[in-house]
C-alpha cells in the first residue's frame, strides 16, 4: 500500500492517514514504537493494510541504529 516518490522521505506508507516514510523515521528517532507512532501520526489506525509495511521498515530502522551503537 505504499506509493513510489522520487524523494524516499515523501513516500507515503499509509494512505489512510497521509504519513510518509520521513515522518515515520522522525517519529521512530524520538523513541517511538508502532503503537505510539498511530496514535501521533495516525498510521495503522484505519484499514490497516500498512501495517506490515510500517513494521518492516521500523525493523529496517533498528537494524542500522544498532549497527551505528
């Protein structure tokens, strides 16, 4: 349920509440967790078919924040 941007930061993971990869990334950097980035962004908190793709990449995100500590 993603949508392709020439700019990565603006591509947009969940449709239902507009928030972009790049506001997902700012969010997970303040500490947040999935459960916390719905309730501030909205994400996974309509249809739900972001989910998986929302999890992934906060995956993603861990992996190389503890490759860096």
């Amino acid at each position: 349920m993603t949508k392709t941007n020439s700019n990565h930061a603006d591509e947009i993971m969940c449709e239902c509440s507009g928030t972009t990869r790049g506001k997902i990334q700012i969010l997970f950097e303040q500490g947040m967790d999935i459960d916390a980035i719905s309730r501030w962004a909205g994400a996974v908190s309509g249809c739900g078919g972001c989910e998986w793709d929302i999890v992934d990449y906060l995956n993603t995100l861990t992996e190389r924040k503890n490759k860096i500590t």
